[in-house]
C-alpha cells in the first residue's frame, strides 16, 4: 500500500493588482482602486501602496500606506497652479 505525502510551500509575494484606476480626485486627495492579483501565492494580508509626487516647492515626496481594503484614499496632496 502506498502512502500519502502532502507537501505545503511558505506564501510568497503576490503578483501587482490589476486594473488599478483613479476613480476621484480633489484639490487635496486622491482616491484609488483595484483589483486583487491573479496569483495571490498566499492569503492577503494587507495591499502596500507607494506614492511618489512633486510638492509645491518641486521637491519630491515619497510615502508609504497600508490597506486591506481594494481602494485607499490619499489625504494631504496639494495642487499645483502650473
């Protein structure tokens, strides 16, 4: 009689969302959705969202977020009259 062998792999990095849109924008945020990845390789914990943007004096800013949802909205943002 033969025995069984189950084999189970460690969750790896997920694959990008997918149809990631700008759905609304204001003078000072920015919301944005998407869909789950194809490949998940895992269970989804949380998406990580890196947004990078000139502010008013065109220096560069870089911030990070978190979210476990398909959207986030960015606060803070200011609008350029260039």
């Amino acid at each position: 009689m033969s025995a069984f062998l189950t084999n189970t792999t460690l969750p790896d990095r997920p694959q990008r969302p997918e149809n990631i849109e700008v759905v609304e924008t204001t003078s000072q945020t920015t919301k944005i959705k998407w869909t789950p990845p194809k490949k998940k390789n895992g269970p989804l914990s949380f998406y990580l969202v890196k947004v990078q943007f000139k502010n008013l004096r065109n220096e560069t800013i870089s911030r990070e977020e978190t979210t476990d949802e398909q959207s986030i909205t960015l606060k803070g943002l200011q609008v350029s009259n260039d």
